[in-house]
C-alpha cells in the first residue's frame, strides 16, 4: 500500500492494551471537513475507511473521499469509486477456474516476454473446497467416508492442481475437502472483524473487508465484515492488485423490532426478509439491518440473514459491530488481542452500535416486527417465493395447476419396480438438511436434532422414498450434535453424515435410488424437494425432481416422515405412534428453551479450537497428492478437469480495436428470471448433451462425468454446458426445454449452431427479460457466452453480478428502455442485428440498435448501454479485465 495523502488529516494511533495500532480515523476525517459522516451507515463507514486509507491522488482522489460525505445529501450517487478488499474468499467450483486463469496467464506472460512471477495475489487468497462432494451414499454409517473416498476418485486432477496451486502462488491458502463449507470456514474461523497489516514498522488496523467467488460470501456480513460475491473474473483482478470500481451504493435501512415468537425459526424469519426485500428493490444496493430487534437475535441469526442477500437480490446485508459481535468472536476461539481491538476500533470509529443510539441516515428504509414472522417454506422454483406453512399443501396444488399444467392429478400415483410402495405427484424424494445458510446455525440443527428425537419417541419413521442427508457447513456441527446426543436420533431417521460441504443445494444430491428415478419418468411424475438450502432454481439440485422448497432443518426432518407436499404438516398427521394415535407437528416441535438449553451445554470454544488448529493440513487423501510443476502448470493433454484456456491465444501488447456488431444473428430469445443456473449449469452432464458427447469421446465412462461445476477447469466442456440446462427455454424453440436453438430453420443445439456461426464470421447476440443473469456469481456464465461468440446481450435488467462478469470477458451488455422488451419489437429471432459506433461508447450512453426483420424491413432500438464506469470500458477496449490486468503486469 502506498503511502495515503490523507487528505482529511485521519491517521491516528489507537492503543489498545500494550499494543500500538495505526488506523485512519473517521472521526478526525469528520473534524476536517468530512461534515456529517458520522452519521452515515455502517456499510458505507467501512468503504468511507477504505478511500482514506488508499487515497493516492489517482485512483482514489479527495473528491472521491468528498462524495462520501455527499452522499448524505440526496442519499444516493452515480460517483464511480475505486474500492480495495482486504482479501479473496474462493470455493473449488469458482477458485478452480481462478487459478486455472492465472495459471493461463503466467504463460501468456511468458509469450509476452514478461516475468511469470509477477502473476501472483497481492492479497491474501483462501480456497475452501466445499462444492465437489457428491450424496452418493446416504443412510448409512459409511456414507461419509464412502462419498469422501468417491469425490478423491472424481476430482483427482482438480486437487493435484489446486495443490500446485498452493505451492506455486504467494498469498494463496487452500482448506483442504471435507473442511467445511467456505461461508461457515469464514465465519468462525478465517474472518477476523478488523484485519492487521505489517507495513513499514507500522501495525495498520482496518476493517475486514472481502470479495468471494460465491454470491454467498455476504454470509460473513452478520460479522460485521463487509463482503459479497464477485464473478471470478473480478476476483482474480482484486486478488492481482486491481480496486474493484463501483458506485457509491444507495443504503437501504432495514429496522428489525420485536423478537421471534416461541418455535419459529431464524430460516422462517430469513424467508420473509428474503420476500420483503425481493418485494421493495434492492438490487444493486447495500441492505443494513438496525433496530433493538437486533438484541433479540443471535449472531448466527444474523448471519443467516446476511447469507442470503443474493436471493433479496441486495450487494449485501451488513450487520454492525456490537456486543454479540464480541460474543461470538470469544466463543469461536479468536485470540484475545484481536477481540480487543475489535472493540476497541469499531468504538473509535463510531461503527460499534449501542442499544439506544441515533439511527444512521439511509437512502429507504422498511421495517419488519419479527414476532409476526410465521413458519414458512419458500418454492417451488424461487427462493422469494415464501408460502405460510399452513399454506404449503395448497400452494402446491396450485402449483400442480399452474405451473406443470396438471390440475386434479395429486393423487396420481405408480408402482416402484423391486418395492413394496408406489409414487406419487409431490411426493418427497430428497430431504437435505444442507447449505451455509442453515447449516452454521446451532439453534435450526440442534431443533432439527430434537425433531429426530421427538419424532422417534413416538415411533415414527422416514418415508421409504425419501433420500435423507446432512451434509454441515463445519466439522464443529458433528462436535455439538454428539455433545448434545441427537446426532444418534438424526441417524436413526436416516440423517447420517454424508459429508461437510455444499451438496444439495448446489446440484450435488447425488442420483436418486435407480427404481425411483425410473418411477418419476416412466409415469411423469412431480416429485419433490425439501431442503435447508438458500437455491431452488430449476433443474439445480436434481435433474428428476421438479419442484423444490427452502425450509428450517426442523422442517426438513417432518417432510421427510410426512414424506409429500400433498399433506399440510401445519395440521395433518404426520404418521400415527406406537398405539394408533396420530402424531402431530405440535407434538414433536421443541420450543425455543429447549432449543436454548441444548445449545448452551452442547458448544464450546475448545471444539472450534481444536477444529481450527490446523485446518489446513487435510487428511490423509490430500496428504498424499503429489505436487508437480514449477512456476508455470505443466498443463496434462489428457485431462479432462483441467485446461489451458484459449483466453489469452494471440493476445499482443496493443489491444486490438474495437469493431462495430454487424449482421449478428440472434442466439437465443429469453423471458424473465433466466438464472446463471440456466446459462451455465452446475449440476449432472446428460449422457445425450453436447457436454457428455466430448466426455465420452474422451473416454470418461458416464458414471464418472461429474457434474459441471467439477469441471470448470476446463473449457471445452463448459462452453458445451453453455446454456445448456435442462430446464431453460429459449422462445426461439417455443414448448422446448433444454439447450437448443433454431438455425436455418432446423433445431439445433446451441452449441453446435455457435461453432457454425464462429466458422462463418457470424457474431451472435442474445435477448432477454428482467432480472437476467440472477442467482449464483457463476463466471462460467459470461465466459461460455464469450467463447461461444456472443457480443452482446439485451435484456429489460441484469442482476448485478453478471452484468459485471459479462463486461470483465468483453460482452456488451444493454437493457430496454422502460416498457420495451424484445417481444414489444416484435422479435422473433430470424433477425440481423447491427449495433454501431462500438469503439466510440461512453458508460451508460444510449446506443442505436437496427433490426433488419426477415422480411427484409429494419428498425431502429434505443438502447442504454450498461457499461457502467470509466473503468469498465477500459476493460472492455482491452479485451476484458483479464487482458488489462495482464498488459499492466507485464509493462509494470
């Protein structure tokens, strides 16, 4: 870090105990002619701290320091900011494709006679590998080390190069598999509130501040540490020296008052934040949450509250320093200093929220009173579409109605081959308790685990077509489900430990039993999901099941003995007791001073300490892979995981120029809410898809294709998997799902259409609803949109992240004006698209496009070009911000 002008006089030393820290104070910045920034947000105090901090005169300015307290006025800005993270947070799926491209990039370095070294973080770089393990095998004692052994089978080639990884870069730390899962590894272990820095003889104390490779990095904002999700592309810019370039957000103030009511749940309260704000628009912008309700929540709470702002559709939720803060710090084993210049900084700094104190001023604010928050589920294919539970039976008979046109069938029902029962529409085929959101929080487990014991007690069982999990978010869950002897109640309902990760909720469920899939295609059934998870999205968690729901674990565990959506849990039986009697919800739900008690006698801060104390050794799987390489990745021909990508081939010293979009041909035409689940899918690979076709002409047997998200290391199968999920429909092939296109008037694959249209010199565009681009910080998403030719995209909106990604790999991205969508212009695909005066645009300029129709009429569209910022255009003339990064490297 160079050395700050500090412009506003606010370096300060602040002693805490016998130690000496330098920090910049906001209070003296205040003094200096900063007027009123004392009372803007917590959120925004930390980016305030991050522009005192590096203002250089070039990146950062005192005008951009000014804009800050400017903001105050109108509560909103369109002043672009250059923002510095203290560090990167990856999992494997997205850290994977990262280092494979920095990987790419010391070659490319080489072949631009630059020095190899200089491609290496400048910032520190956890990756927690979390996102490959797979529930192959559930319901038995063995599941854990059975699904352990396979996913060391599948992802060989993925960990020998992470392990190079490891050893090749400075500044980069991988937690080996079976840890636990990235968010919960942040959270209780690697988030430390305030960072420290050793710089020139000085101790310099500042915010804990990250961008992760997951949009569910905002998780570790109910820490107080300012986070959220970037596309991998951003990452690896911040992780190689680059600011992240942003606007100065609007703050959205969300008052929390009142407290849970007895039994109900922190998911049921999430869901509802999730529905409220999804509700008000916050895409976009920070949320921060205020208000004595606060008191009545736990840290963990909050933090499952913070996890899911990518489903509120916020940059992230941020919870402020207070005393819970200091709490949870102690009781996670964090050292002693560092709890005391946690206090000691965030008072001095004026982000430590006291009960009682001035509210911050905010840009909206909405309230909630969290003791009318009522038990709830959330689906059957978004997670804000929350449903009372009472509510559930019969929304899932609209759902019947509506949604699969199948009105009057719930009681279709059809034989299992080999067994003793059938199956039926909305039965309840997969019962995870699974996902950072959920799994990080004691009080949903421990009552998922006094739900087991309730429930045995009575004599009941989990439906024989259920595939029941856990997969925790940490290896302390196991440590306090023991203490607290429900883990034994949870296996004897089917609940075993079927590994620590991200399973279910990413698309990682494993197959269904063979008889059971072949039931639900055979006869056209809707089967069902529950899952404690935060995404829901079609055709993410199993390609045989149609319609799935978020709930609390507790929850999870009574569908999975209720076994069916047809049944209303809030007041039918859930099966009957030992004498015949029916057995009730109520009659197996703890209530919170159960709940309480447990977890006060069952966790302790030695559990996270001997956890923790050396959590980056790994067993004796990843002790035993060999490290090859040197400096640069001896890249294996053979490999089907791993992959030079073709990103950087031809690249020179000067940026090619920009060249206007003439003559594209439309790729593709689709409606709202097209997730980058649909772009780029993480789950299994279809035998019959183009993906499958290159593994298998590789000779990977289909037992061992994976999933898609295991092999984003190499590019030939993503681009392949290139909106290719089962369930998009692209209204190009009306009353088709899957990953087709028309072209020339034939059905074909998208992929194979893009590859003709490359070889002819035909560039493609893309059309689109609202709310494009939504769900996961998925990289692949924007990069197979490059690599198969694409442009430019239009859509009504994107969601915050993609739109981001797509700039970084060099699309154009446009939204309609108000009102205007590709079906009010009467586009049907069959279209040339001519965007001109490419090489002259300017951020968010209104751009011209002409549509010349098959009839041979044209069209002109008004367009507003969502390149944002200065800096987002510079990447756009270099090729992407990984070209501009790598030129800068290399001339440095």
């Amino acid at each position: 870090m160079t050395q700050s002008l500090d412009s506003f006089k606010a370096k300060r030393t602040l002693q805490v105990g016998d130690k000496s820290y330098t920090y910049y104070s906001i209070p003296e910045a205040e003094k200096n002619g900063l007027t009123g920034v004392s009372k803007l947000p917590n959120s925004l105090k930390v980016v305030l701290e991050n522009l005192l901090r590096f203002e250089d005169g070039r990146t950062v300015t005192k005008e951009d320091i000014q804009a800050i307290a400017d903001w105050l006025g109108s509560r909103k800005s369109t002043h672009e900011i250059a923002y510095r993270p203290a560090r990167v947070l990856m999992q494997d799926f997205t850290g994977v494709p990262a280092v494979v491209d920095l990987a790419a990039m010391r070659d490319a370095a080489v072949s631009l006679g630059g020095d190899p070294k200089k491609v290496n973080p400048l910032v520190p770089v956890d990756l927690v590998i979390d996102h490959s393990v797979m529930v192959d095998y559930f319901g038995t004692t063995s599941a854990f080390a059975l699904n352990v052994e396979r996913e060391y089978e599948r992802n060989g080639e993925r960990y020998e190069f992470l392990r190079w990884g490891q050893s090749a870069f400075d500044n980069f730390r991988a937690v080996p598999p079976g840890t636990g899962i990235c968010h919960q590894v942040n959270l209780e272990y690697l988030a430390q509130t305030v960072w420290t820095k050793e710089e020139n003889g000085e101790t310099i104390a500042y915010p804990d501040t990250l961008v992760g490779t997951d949009s569910h990095t905002t998780m570790v904002n109910g820490l107080a540490v300012l986070g959220w999700g970037v596309g991998g592309i951003e990452a690896e810019a911040a992780m190689l020296g680059q600011p992240i370039s942003m606007l100065i957000p609007e703050v959205v103030g969300f008052k929390l008052t009142g407290e849970l009511a007895d039994g109900i749940t922190a998911t049921d309260l999430v869901l509802t934040v999730v529905e409220m704000l999804r509700k008000q628009g916050v895409v976009g912008k920070f949320v921060e949450f205020y208000g004595p309700g606060l008191d009545n929540l736990s840290l963990e709470d909050e933090a499952t509250i913070a996890n899911m702002a990518p489903e509120y559709g916020a940059t992230c939720g941020f919870f402020p320093v207070d005393g819970d803060t200091i709490k949870y710090l102690k009781a996670t084993g964090r050292e002693a200093d560092r709890i005391a210049l946690v206090e000691a900084y965030s008072k001095a700094q004026g982000m430590y929220r006291e009960s009682g104190a001035a509210e911050p001023v905010f840009t909206d604010t909405l309230e909630l009173d969290i003791s009318n928050v009522v038990p709830s589920i959330a689906g059957p294919k978004r997670p804000q579409d929350r449903i009372s539970l009472v509510d559930a039976s019969e929304g899932f008979a609209k759902t019947m109605a509506d949604e699969f046109k199948k009105a009057g069938e719930q009681g279709k029902r059809a034989a299992v081959e080999g067994r003793d029962h059938d199956l039926g529409n909305g039965d309840v085929v997969i019962a995870a308790i699974t996902s950072c959101t959920n799994t990080s929080n004691p009080s949903v487990l421990i009552g998922a685990g006094l739900v087991a014991r309730k429930a045995l007690a009575k004599g009941l069982k989990v439906k024989p077509w259920v595939k029941t999990s856990l997969a925790p978010g940490s290896q302390v869950v196991t440590d306090y489900l023991e203490k607290a002897d429900v883990q034994k109640d949870l296996d004897a309902l089917g609940f075993n430990l079927t590994g620590y990760g991200c399973t279910t909720c990413i698309g990682n469920s494993g197959p269904l039993p063979e008889e059971i899939s072949k039931s639900i295609n055979d006869n056209d059934l809707v089967a069902c999901s529950v899952l404690s998870g935060n995404r829901n999205f079609e055709g993410r968690v199993n390609p045989d099941v149609r319609a799935n729901y978020l709930a609390s674990p507790p929850l999870v565990v009574a569908y999975a003995i209720a076994g069916s959506l047809n049944i209303n849990v809030a007041t039918d039986a859930l099966g009957e007791d030992q004498d015949g009697n029916p057995v009730y919800l109520k009659d197996i739900w703890p209530t919170t001073a159960e709940i309480t008690d447990l977890i006060r006698s069952s966790i302790t801060e030695e559990m996270f300490e001997e956890r923790y104390g050396d959590v980056f050794k790994g067993d004796e799987h990843w002790q035993g892979i060999k490290v090859e390489g040197g400096m640069t990745y001896g890249w294996p021909a053979a490999s089907t995981y791993v992959q030079n990508p073709p990103y950087f081939e031809g690249m020179t010293m000067e940026p090619t120029p920009l060249t206007d979009i003439e003559d594209a041909a439309v790729m593709g035409l689709f409606l709202d809410s097209i997730t980058t689940d649909h772009i780029s899918p993480a789950g299994a690979i279809k035998a019959d898809s183009p993906a499958g076709e290159y593994l298998a002409s590789h000779q990977v047997a289909a037992k061992d294709f994976n999933s898609f998200g295991s092999r984003r290391g190499n590019h030939q199968v993503m681009m392949r998997g290139t909106f290719g999920n089962i369930r998009i429909k692209n209204q190009m092939v009306p009353g088709v799902e899957g990953g087709y296109t028309m072209k020339d008037g034939q059905q074909r694959w998208i992929y194979d259409a893009c590859m003709e249209y490359k070889d002819a010199g035909t560039p493609l565009v893309v059309f689109a609803g609202k709310e494009y681009g939504t769900g996961s910080s998925r990289d692949w998403a924007a990069k197979g949109t490059k690599l198969l030719g694409v442009r430019a995209v239009i859509a009504q909106s994107f969601e915050r992240i993609h739109r981001s990604n797509l700039v970084g790999m060099g699309v154009l991205p446009f939204t309609f004006k108000e009102g205007e969508s590709w079906q009010s212009h009467g586009i049907e695909g069959t279209e040339k698209v001519t965007i001109l005066g490419v090489a002259d645009l300017k951020p968010r300029q209104m751009v011209n496009i002409q549509v010349e129709f098959a009839n041979g009429t044209k069209k002109d569209i008004e367009v507003l070009c969502r390149i944002d910022t200065e800096d987002e255009l510079e990447y756009i003339k270099a090729g992407g911000i990984l070209h501009y990064v790598l030129r800068n490297l290399v001339t440095s």
